[in-house]
C-alpha cells in the first residue's frame, strides 16, 4: 500500500463559507447581529425547538445552561465519568459538585441504571452526553430521575436524534458545539437550545452580560444612544456574526454530511466487523447517530498490541487517532479533588484506555477509508 496520510478530523469548507464571510465584513456588522439571528432560526428549525441562542462555544453554553436553571453552591449535578473535560467544569463555574456516574461500555453513554445510586437531596440536575454524535437515552434518564433538570452535553450531537426526538429537544436545555472537529464548524462556537419561553429569555440576557435587550435591537432601535437595563450578572458569550455567517452555510450541508458519515461508518462496520479484537460501534434503529467521530474499542486481552501501540503504529503509517476521550476522574484535578480512584468507574475507566478514535470526516474519499481498514487488517 502507498502511504498517504489522513488527519483524525478536517472542516469540510469551501467557497461558500468563503463567501458567505462577505457580506458580515462589508456591512460591518462582525459581532452578534442578523446573521447569528439567522444561523440560530435555522438552527432551532433544523432540531425541532422552538428556542435557539448562540453562544461563543458549547462550554460557555453548559455554563448559562446550569446559572439559567438556578444552579448554586452546593448543588450536585450528575455527569457522566467518561466525557471530555467541560462537562464536569461547567459545574464546577457554578460552585456546584460533579457528581460522576459510570458509562454504558457498549454506547459510551451514562449509564441509566447507575444513576439512581447517586441521587442525594443535593442533587439537582442532570448532564447526559450524546457521545460521539450517538443521544443518551434521555426517556430512561427521565423516567429514573423525573425531579431532576435535564441539560443535554450535545456538543457532538448536532443533527442526530432519539425516538424521532432532535437533539437538543430531549431536555430542559441542549448545548451544542461548532469547533472543528464536530460535524459543522463555525471555527470555536456553540449553541443553546430550549422549548421554555422563560429561560431562552433568561439565556439571552446571560449571554450578553445581563442586559435587557440584545446589542441588534439596541441598534436598530429608534433610541440606539439608550443603554438597557442590567438586572442581573452576565457574562459575554456572544456569537460573531462572521462565525454565525459560517454557521448558516455549514448548517444548509448537516444532512449531508451527517449522511455521508453514516455510509461510511457502515462501511467501517463491514469491513472492520470480523477484527476479532477490535468491537465496532453499536446502536438500535430508534436512534439516529451523528457520527462526529467513529470510536473502535480494542480488546488488548486477544489483541496482538496494545492501543496505545496501535495508535503509534496507525501514526507512522499516516492514520491520525485519538483515545475516545477521557475518564474525567482520572484527570489530575478531578482525581485529587475528590479522591477518586480509576477503578471507582470501571466502564469509564476501560474507555478511557481502550477506546480509539479513528478518521472519519467529509473531506475523506474511499481510498482513504480502504487504507485504514487494510491497514488495521495487516495488523497480526
């Protein structure tokens, strides 16, 4: 085989996005303005909810989330031990305490039947992370803890769904990310989402410090001199519009980029499937998987090398990889802090040092996708 070389994950962009940029940079309008008022119309539209609000990234987004569901010092908010980092920081802006549950080894998923051990009279909330673009089962989440706010991490989620439900419409609040490596880009961005007129109400004003109305209305008010009213502490998470301009474009191709990943994934499945040591993504027909990465999981007790190994030897043959993500509790903070133990989540534990991220991304072609299987085949 002729060596080539395939990053782990690369933007599909092109002239339309370059395009697109224009008309924020001549009109001169480059912070949040009409076209983020555009790219999240289209965003709530494309996931079914009637409020979308755009935001600098989806960490900033799980932030507002939890403040604008009242969460407080003291708090316990569940997240899943197997995510990456900002969704157990997110709780901790707030003061509040992660509470770590242990994954579904098959899905990568919170495991619904470990969350009832870990509700408190403190607990209050809820994060489940639609992992590598597949939604956590958010009905059974519901049904265990039906107290408990529900803030869905769908940073890899855009597009996907669950029992005909979008992403982003399963919870209280859905969050979402636009940074590269995710589906569709808008370079770092994010998104919130919610069907509750009072908390997008009170997700707009978080976003932009507080105030009472958006820079857009003030300026195109007929008193544009009039600053608003500040009622309560904010932040600035704003969109630009030169991002939001991207986002449209990018968003008009989700369904084509999501489709075009689902072929491919199922051609991985194919041909991968008969790897005895390596166990291929799993998941039933009521889901619709977005696909933001293709996540292998290398069995070392009959593999002939460990993953790490075989991540350095797919690295000298030009196939980037990465680790699914990680345990957050085996991260230095997270593990001092609160005195966990790697084996304390055995499912996210084995994730984290099995699990393997492998290229799948729209700018890949079918020669690409053949040198990462025969490559993993020649394996021995």
């Amino acid at each position: 085989m002729e060596k080539r070389s395939i990053p782990i994950s690369l933007p599909s962009m092109g002239q339309d996005e370059w395009e697109a940029l224009k008309e924020p940079i001549f009109s001169g309008w480059i912070t949040q303005g009409p076209k983020v008022k555009e790219f999240e119309t289209m965003f709530a539209q494309k996931h079914n909810v009637k409020h979308a609000l755009a935001v600098s990234n989806c960490t900033t987004a799980l932030h507002l989330a939890l403040v604008a569901l009242g969460i407080k010092e003291g708090d316990e908010v569940l997240v899943p031990a197997f995510t990456w980092v900002s969704t157990a920081n997110a709780v901790m802006y707030c003061n509040a305490i992660p509470v770590f549950v242990d994954i579904d080894p098959v899905t990568f998923n919170i495991d619904p039947d470990k969350i009832k051990e870990k509700i408190t009279n403190k607990t209050k909330a809820i994060i489940p992370v639609h992992l590598f673009g597949l939604c956590a089962n958010v009905d059974a989440i519901r049904e265990i803890a039906p107290n408990l706010k529900i803030v869905e991490d769908g940073a890899c989620a855009a597009g996907a769904a669950f029992s005909g439900k979008s992403a982003g419409s399963l919870g209280d609040i859905g969050c979402f990310s636009f940074h590269p490596r995710k589906s569709v880009t808008t370079g770092e961005g994010g998104m919130l989402t919610t069907n509750s007129d009072e908390l997008a109400e009170k997700l707009e004003m978080l976003r932009n410090h507080g105030a009472s109305i958006s820079e857009e209305q003030r300026h195109r008010g007929p008193k544009p001199y009039i600053l608003p009213e500040f009622d309560l502490v904010g932040y600035n998470y704003r969109m630009t519009d030169l991002q939001g301009a991207l986002g449209v474009v990018q968003l008009s191709k989700l369904e084509k980029f999501i489709q075009e990943r689902n072929e491919w994934a199922e051609y991985y499945n194919e041909k991968l499937r008969d790897i005895p040591w390596l166990r291929i993504p799993s998941y039933t027909s009521n889901y619709k998987h977005g696909w933001q990465s293709y996540v292998l999981f290398v069995n070392e007790s009959i593999s002939p090398v460990k993953r790490n190994d075989l991540m350095e030897l797919l690295q000298l043959q030009g196939i980037s990889t990465r680790p699914g993500t990680h345990a957050v509790h085996m991260l230095g903070f997270y593990k001092n802090h609160f005195k966990l133990k790697p084996q304390d989540f055995p499912g996210a534990f084995a994730a984290n040092e099995y699990s393997m991220s492998i290229p799948l991304h729209n700018k890949m072609v079918k020669a690409d996708y053949d040198y990462v299987i025969e490559t993993l085949l020649s394996i021995k």
